[in-house]
C-alpha cells in the first residue's frame, strides 16, 4: 500500500483531546458526529497533517519511529492511517 500524493492538514470543527498516559488521542467531529480514537501510529500522521506533502510526513514519520524500521512498513502505516483519517474526514487533501 502507498500513501496518497499531495498535502494534507486536520480538518476543521474538530475538538482534539491527547490521552498520552492511555497512548491514545480523542478527536470528535461536530459536522458529523463521532468520536474517534488514533492509536500512537495514526496519531503521529494526524498532527503530522499540518500543511505538509506526503513525502515530509514519510520522512518525518520515520525519524519519530526510528531508523531501524523497515521503510516499506513505515510507508504501509502511513498510506493506511492517511487513508483512514481521510475516510473519517478527520484530514483533508488540499493543494500543494
């Protein structure tokens, strides 16, 4: 799996509770609403989602998770949380 091409940023309307001793951050959606729980891996991609390319989330991503990760693996991680944060509307594709 890749990730999608171009820029993402968090979407707007929503409210972003970090629950760090639980490894977890809460984020709720107004326009539809829910409450969504990012584990460690997708809460890193959703803050990463300030403005930034897919290539610097993967070159960031990867320095916070460590240089003895498989790069093939940091980049499945990455296209499957850009994927779902996209699916929940919790980022959004804007242009470069």
């Amino acid at each position: 799996m890749s990730y999608p091409t171009g820029c993402f940023r968090q979407a707007g309307g929503l409210r972003v509770r970090p629950v760090p001793e639980l490894e977890t951050c809460i984020v709720f959606t107004s326009r539809r609403p829910k409450l969504y729980m990012l584990n460690l891996a997708a809460w890193l991609v959703f803050e990463l989602c300030d403005g930034r390319g897919g290539e610097q989330i993967a070159a960031d991503y990867a320095a916070a998770a460590g240089a003895d990760r498989d790069a093939s693996a940091i980049r499945a991680e990455i296209g499957t949380a850009i994927e779902r944060l996209l699916g929940d509307g919790l980022i959004e594709h804007i242009a470069a």
